[in-house]
C-alpha cells in the first residue's frame, strides 16, 4: 500500500502542518484560534509517529499507542483550556490575548 | 615562698568600682559615689602597703638579689607554640615602688576630689573615670610582658583622655583632649613597631625572659644591621619613642600644656605623677636590654630627656598660667628621670643613675601632686588661673600657703627636704658619665627654682590685689591631702633607695658627694634669690628684662611656636596632600562604585523588565526561536 | 500513477491548503470548520496507512468531539459574524519568518537523514491485538499508560467542571 510514497513525503506533509500551527499560535489575537493551532500542531506530530511505525518499524506498535495516548491527552487538554477561556471571558469580557497581560512586571 | 596572688585584687577593686560606679552610679547613687570610689582606693593602697612590706622586708633573696615574682600569670591569647600574650602581676622592685607611688597619690586626689568636685555634674563619672584610669596605670606597672603593657598603656591613654575632656561642654577641653590622644597614639604607633620588632627577633613578650642578663634574649639580633644601627637598638629606639608621646617629651610634649584644660586633681594624678612617667617606667622596665643591646638608644634617651627639660624650663620661665608653668615644670623633671636612665650603667654603683631616676620619680610624685592640688586650691579660691590676678594670697590661705611653699622648696633642691636627695643623686651619676649634660642639668636646676620661686612669690606676696570676694581656705577634705603629701615630701627624702631599688636588684651604698651637693644648692639658692628680687614686691624689673630681651621673650613666651608648626604641618601637609584626596577616593570612587553598581542594577532591570510582558505569543516567540537555534547549534554546528 | 499516490496527493493538498486557511482566516467560525476539514483529512490518511481503529478514533474525538466543543466556546464568547481579527504586520513578519526558518531547517534535517528500514515482517493491526495490547502486563502491554490516561480524563472533567462553574470572579473593568 506504501511503496510508491516515500517516507520523506509524510514528514515534510507533517513538517509543514506543524509550523503552520506555530505561525497560528504566534499570530492570532483570540484565545480559541491559539487553542486550534494548538491542535494542528498535535495532528501533526501523530502523522509522524505514524508514518515512522509504518515504515521503520512496521512489527510493532508503539508508534500508533502513542498517538492513541496523544489524542487522548489533547481532548482533555482542549476541555480544560476551554474551560478556562470561559472563565477569562467572564472577568474580563474579551479574549483578546494582548489584553490579559496581567501577570507581568 | 610568699604567696603575692592576692596582688591580682590591686588590679581588680579598681576595674569593678568603674564598672559599678559608671554604669548605675548616675542613676542609684549619685552622691555616694565618691565615697565608694575613694574607699575603694583606700583599701587598694592598704594592699599595696603590705605588699611593698613583705615584699622589701621579708621576701627571700638570691645572693642578695631582689628577685623578680611572677605573682599571677594566665595565657591570654596564644600567637604560636611559643609566642604568647599572657596578663598578670610581676611583682620587682620598681614595680612595687610604683605600686605604692600610684595608689599613694592616687588616694589622695579621690579625698580632694570629694571637696573639690563636690556639687559638679558629673561627679560619679569622675569619681568612676579615675579608678577606670587607676587600674589602667596599676596594669602597666604590673604587667608580666610588654603587650599586656601596651594594651594598658593605651587604656591609660583613654583614661587621659576622658578625664582632659571632662568638660566637654567646653571646645577648649574637646580640643585638647583630642590632642592629648592623637598625640599620644601617634607615639604608640612607634611603640608598637618596637614590639614587634623586638619579640620578632627575641620570640618572646615575657619581661623576666627579656630582661634576663645572663638569657639568650639579650644576644639577639645584633648581627643584623640597618643603617648602620642593630636591629635591637632600633626596636628599642621605637619603643622609646611611645616612652617619648606618654611622658611628654620633645618633640611629643604639645599635649601636656594643653591637658591643664582638665580638672585640677585630674592634673595632680595623671600629668604630675603617674601617666608621665609611664615613659619612665618603659625604659627603666626594659633596661638590661638597653644596656647590653642598644646603647646607642639609652644615648638617645639622655639627649632627649636632657634636651627636654631645658626646653621646658625657659619656655615656664615666662607664662602666667600657673598649672601650664607646673605642666613645663613636670615635663623638665622628667626629662630628669630620663637622663638620669640615659647615663646609667649597669650594677652596683654604676647603676646610680638608675637608682637615681626611681628615687626622683617617687620624690617628684609626692611634691608634684602637692603642687597641682595647691594650684587647684588657689584656683578655687580665686576663681581664675592666672598669675596676674593673684597676690597676697598668703593672708587669706594659711595652709595652702604652707605646702605650697613646702613643694617649692622641695623642687628647688634645698636640703634637708627630699628633692635635695633625689636630684643630686642625678647631678652625680651625670657627672661621673657626661659632663655637657651634667652641666645642662645644672642650669636647669637654677631655671627650676627661678620659675618655681616666681610664681610662689607672684601669687603669695607680690602686689595686693583687690578680690571681687574674700578668698577663703579650702575645706578639710582638700586640705588633709595637702597636708600627708607635705609630710611626704619632707621625709621621703631619707627612705635607703640604694637598699631597695637598683638596676639589678642588688643593693649598693651610696653617698652625698659634697663636691656636687654644695654648688647644687647654690645654684637652688641663687634662682630663689632672683625670684626674690623680681617678685616678692611689685616691681618693673621684670617688665624691663621682658623689654630688654624681647626676641627671646616672645619666642619663650610664645612655646617657641611649637604648636604653630604642628598645625602647620598637619593642616598644610597632611590634610592638603594626603588626607583630601583620600577623602575624595573615598567619596567619589568607593562610594562611587557603590552607587554605580546600585543605578546600573536599576536601569539594566528596568530595560529588560519587558521580558516579563505578561504576552503569551511573545513568550511563545522566544520560545520556538531559541528552539530552533538550539536546534542549529546541535545539529549542524557542534558534530 | 498508483492509486494511493493520488489519494495521497489529494489528501495532503487539502490538508495544507485548509491548515493555512485555519490559521489565517478572519472570521472564527470559519476557522473552526476548515479545522474540521484538515482533522477529516488526516484520518483519511491514517486510513491509507492502515491504522484504521485509529483513524475512527480521530474522526470521533477530535472532529466529533474537540470542534464541536471549539464551536460551543465560540458561541460562547464572541459575536460570531461580527468580529474580524487582525494583527500587526510586524507580528505576523516576525511569526512568519521565525515558522519559515524552523520549516526549512527541519526538512533540511528530514532530507539529509538516511532513514534504514528493517527487514521483519510486519504485523497484522486488528481490534483484538489492539485490546489485548492495552490490558496487558507484558513487555510490550500498554495498561499502565491506559490506567494513567484514565486518571488524566478524569482529572481534567473535574478540572473543567470547577474553573467553569457559575459564580466565577467578578467582573474587572481592565485598564485600557
């Protein structure tokens, strides 16, 4: 099923997932577009896993475990950011990242 | 053996009656704080009395020797295996001489002091600073080694200097109480170079290993020379120069002038009889090793001491303060003692010289208190310290009269009184060694009894001066004092000094030499006759002789400008020069730094305090940044 | 050209083309479905590459689960229609050209790197392997991650629970 992709192809498809998340956490000004870079960036890193257990390691598992456990984690991640977001908003009533800068000098 | 570790008492009365008296004598008893300071001293001199008794009496003697007696000794502070500062009582003939000149004396200023302080504000701290100052001088003389003797020489020194600024309400009294001490501390620093360099190449501080004439001691150190002089002469020649601050020699002499600003009875005690011839004492404590080591330094004390009272002696001729003419008087007289020191031998008789400067330290003592507790009698009666404004006080003050005129005479060297004794003593053994300064020391004795005899005449008879209110006697408690140091003074004179005190601790016979007696008295009899002559009427002699000799009068008058070239030196030179630009180092540039340090603290943090924006994207951004430079370093960079 | 060639092809291209969309969309709810379309797209190829348990568990947690909870927060705390986001250029050159060098040096990496393949066989990925994998106490048994992730859910639902419940801080006006 693979053998006419290299797997070059998926790490670079991946690469470019993952640093287009970070252009989106570091350019967004709402709170819930950083949160969805923030998945980009998790899909990103499962594709590699992935495709390096396909590929390099393809009599174990280990890799697709992992990425079980990564999807795992960024649900309750995202449940709990949200959560938080709700909560900035009722005290300050925005979301706009450059205003709740209070936790500074 | 006599058991003497009851001595250690001598020392520890005083130290406790400071403590006590100083610290809840304001507050608890204010009135009986002189009674205890004085009780306190009189049991001391009690103590003292004994233990010159049994010791001059009945302790043993080797080969007819007085022995030296380590009365109690305790390590205080161990330098190196060998090397220790221990503090104790050594007990030797002039050390128990000294205990009994010194409590003696200082027995009788607490009894006067209790009429002449009386109704003072501040008469507990007085009464507390003199037993302070007690127990500093009875260390000094019963120290066992020379740094429990420094660390008591300065004691004193703050004890001086406490008692001159007694009146610190007044500049005058500050000043010279800052005087006092700098001077005096200047010296000390000598002092200190001489110990060091003393126990460097000796390796140790004790007295009785130092001194010892047949111990290794003696022998070191006169390979190495510098500058053409051993190492042991110059040790010695330093030490002496804290000999030279304390007993107010030329050129350290400045500060005793000045220490008159103090209380009269602090004058009696410190600058008469006991502090001044701390210096005494040194040479005298270290004198085998000058004898044997340095020479060429026990020369230099000579010219010194001699050097001293002529300079003195002119300079009291001509001032009308009679406690600065006293104070000249003192430092003239020990220059005495010290030449005496200068010219001695070592042994027997040719140890008179020796003999000779403790019998003038102990005559003068007696006459000198005497003379200062009169002035302060006189001043108190008169209210002023100035000759000018006195005369024919001998109508209104019988007693003082009396004892003062006693002292006089004692001073002017008129047998049978004790000064006659002591101080022809000195005449001989300066004759027998150096005859330029016997004869200096033969026209100093005719200066004495001139100026001696001018202020006598001037403030007892001379003209009749109208006072403002009667001057009436002193009360008791000043009087007594006066009266026990007159009868001192005029018996002290036949106490045997050749069986007790001697250089080596053997006694020696020695005898008045008519050849130098007989012109001696002369010489005494000649400058009263002077005195006489100019003073005991109101006459204009001496304003013509002022007028006649004015160059030299002026410069007497004026201390031959001594103090002038000290400030001199030290506002010009030192403070210009040295002391300005270390202030400004100090200020600019130690300080600067500090300052500098502390603003650039505070500007670095305040640029970069944008670190912490509170931003998350800006955090983020340095984030994945120094990633990826790491990220570079790592991979590419460092294989 | 083979067949997975081309879903390949088509899957990464909207893979890419949507996650720049998310990232530089101005309007949010619109950020949340192209969101959508890449995380349906990446399940696709996990399709391809043969985990398919785990590309049914993307499609449900993460595109039935995770965005619908993003649209809810949406709806929550912003005017949907009418905000329009923007940042500064300076921001988005200095984002942009920090994610620039970070991409090139990463697939300079990527291509320089010789990849070595093993010979084995490989193995056969079914349900039962995959359950028995994750309760097993064996070398290669996954029940403690399993065991810690449940914890980790659980903590979090507690978590969200609290931050979020009503009666939260009061209203600060901020300075502006």
């Amino acid at each position: 099923m693979n053998t006419g992709i290299p797997l070059q192809y998926f790490l670079i498809l991946a690469t470019v997932m993952f640093f287009t998340g970070v252009y989106g956490f570091l350019t967004r000004r709402n709170l819930i577009t950083i949160l969805m870079s923030v998945e980009l960036i998790l899909n990103s890193v499962n594709i590699n896993f992935l495709a390096f257990n396909r590929y390099l390691y393809p009599h174990k598992l280990e890799g697709m475990f992992f990425s079980l456990f990564v999807i795992a984690v960024a649900a309750s991640e995202a449940a709990v950011a949200i959560a938080i977001i709700i909560n900035i908003y009722r005290r300050f009533t925005t979301i706009n990242v450059e205003d709740v800068n209070e936790m500074k000098f | 053996m006599i058991n003497f570790t009851y001595t250690i008492w001598i020392l520890l009365l005083p130290f406790l009656m400071f403590l006590l008296l100083g610290l809840a004598g304001h507050k608890y008893f204010p009135k009986l704080s002189g009674l205890l300071g004085t009780c306190g001293l009189g049991i001391i001199t009690v103590l003292s009395y004994i233990t010159a008794y049994k010791y001059f009496f009945t302790s043993e003697k080797v080969d007819e020797t007085y022995q030296k007696i380590s009365a109690f000794n305790v390590t205080w502070l161990q330098l190196t295996d060998k090397l220790h500062i221990d503090l104790g009582v050594l007990l030797d003939p002039i050390s128990v001489m000294m205990l009994v000149v010194i409590t003696t004396v200082s027995f009788m200023v607490h009894i006067y002091s209790l009429g002449y302080m009386k109704g003072e504000k501040g008469f507990e701290r007085f009464f507390s600073f003199l037993s302070l100052f007690s127990f500093s001088m009875l260390g000094l003389v019963l120290a066992t080694n020379i740094f429990q003797m420094y660390i008591f020489w300065e004691l004193v020194g703050i004890s001086s200097y406490l008692l001159i600024g007694f009146y610190y309400q007044k500049p005058s009294a500050v000043r010279a109480s800052k005087k006092a001490f700098i001077v005096t501390r200047f010296a000390d620093l000598g002092f200190l170079i001489g110990i060091l360099l003393l126990s460097f190449n000796t390796k140790t501080f004790d007295f009785i290993t130092l001194t010892d004439p047949n111990g290794t001691a003696i022998a070191q150190g006169g390979g190495i020379a510098f500058m053409g002089l051993s190492v042991m002469t110059w040790s010695m020649i330093f030490v002496f120069m804290g000999g030279i601050g304390k007993s107010a020699m030329f050129p350290f002499h400045i500060w005793l002038p000045d220490a008159m600003e103090g209380p009269t009875p602090v004058s009696a005690l410190i600058h008469a009889a006991t502090m001044v011839v701390a210096g005494v004492y040194l040479v005298a404590r270290m004198f085998p090793i000058y004898i044997f080591s340095a020479p060429v330094a026990l020369e230099v004390v000579a010219y010194i001491g001699a050097f001293s009272s002529l300079f003195a002696a002119v300079i009291a001729c001509t001032q009308t303060d009679i406690k600065r003419v006293l104070a000249y008087s003192t430092i003239s007289q020990i220059g005495y003692m010290l030449l005496a020191l200068g010219v001695s031998g070592y042994g027997g008789h040719e140890g008179l010289g020796y003999m000779a400067s403790m019998f003038h330290l102990f005559t003068h003592a007696m006459f000198k208190a005497l003379l200062f507790l009169g002035a302060g009698a006189i001043i108190h009666a008169v209210h002023s310290n100035y000759m000018t404004d006195m005369g024919g006080l001998r109508k209104y003050l019988p007693v003082t009269h009396m004892t003062f005129l006693i002292a006089c005479l004692t001073i002017a060297g008129i047998p049978p009184l004790s000064g006659f004794f002591s101080k022809d003593e000195i005449l001989a053994a300066a004759f027998h060694s150096n005859k330029l300064l016997f004869a200096v020391e033969y026209a100093v004795a005719g200066l004495t009894a001139f100026y001696m005899f001018r202020i006598y005449f001037s403030i007892f008879w001379g003209k009749e001066t109208h006072y403002d209110h009667t001057p009436h006697e002193a009360p008791a408690t000043m009087t007594i004092p006066l009266i026990i140091l007159a009868i001192g003074s005029v018996f002290t004179g036949f106490i045997p000094f050749d069986k007790l005190v001697t250089s080596d601790g053997r006694i020696f016979d020695s005898e008045i030499e008519l050849m130098i007696a007989i012109p001696s008295v002369l010489i005494g009899l000649l400058g009263i006759g002077i005195a006489y002559i100019m003073y005991r009427k109101e006459s204009s002699i001496p304003d013509k002789l002022a007028a006649t000799f004015k160059y030299s009068y002026k410069w007497a008058y004026n201390k031959f400008y001594m103090d002038e070239l000290y400030l001199f030196v030290t506002n010009k030179i030192i403070f210009r020069y040295i002391s300005e630009p270390v202030a400004w180092f100090d200020r600019h540039i130690v300080d600067g730094i500090m300052n500098a340090i502390a603003t650039v603290t505070q500007s670095v943090s305040f640029r970069i305090r944008g670190f912490q924006s509170g931003q998350i994207q800006k955090y983020a951004f340095v984030f994945v940044t120094g990633a990826i430079m790491l990220a570079i370093l790592f991979i590419y960079l460092w294989k | 050209m083979a067949s997975n060639q081309i879903m390949f092809i088509l899957f990464s291209a909207m893979i890419v083309v949507f996650s720049i969309l998310t990232v530089t969309s101005r309007k949010i709810l619109r950020a949340a479905v192209f969101l959508l379309f890449v995380l349906v797209s990446t399940s696709g190829l996990y399709f391809m590459l043969n985990y398919q348990f785990l590309a049914a568990v993307q499609l449900t947690l993460y595109a039935g689960g995770i965005v619908v909870l993003i649209i809810f927060s949406i709806l929550l705390t912003s005017h949907i229609s009418l905000k329009f986001e923007s940042s500064g250029w300076k921001k988005n050159m200095f984002s942009a050209t920090a994610a620039l060098t970070g991409a090139i040096l990463s697939v300079i990496t990527i291509l320089d790197y010789k990849f070595s393949a093993t010979t084995e066989a490989a193995k056969e990925v079914n349900m039962r392997f995959i359950g028995k994998s994750l309760l097993s106490v064996d070398y290669d048994g996954y029940v403690l991650p399993f065991e810690v992730i449940s914890v980790l859910l659980l903590a979090a639902m507690v978590a969200a629970i609290i931050v979020a419940k009503k009666g939260g801080p009061k209203k600060v006006e901020l300075p502006k």
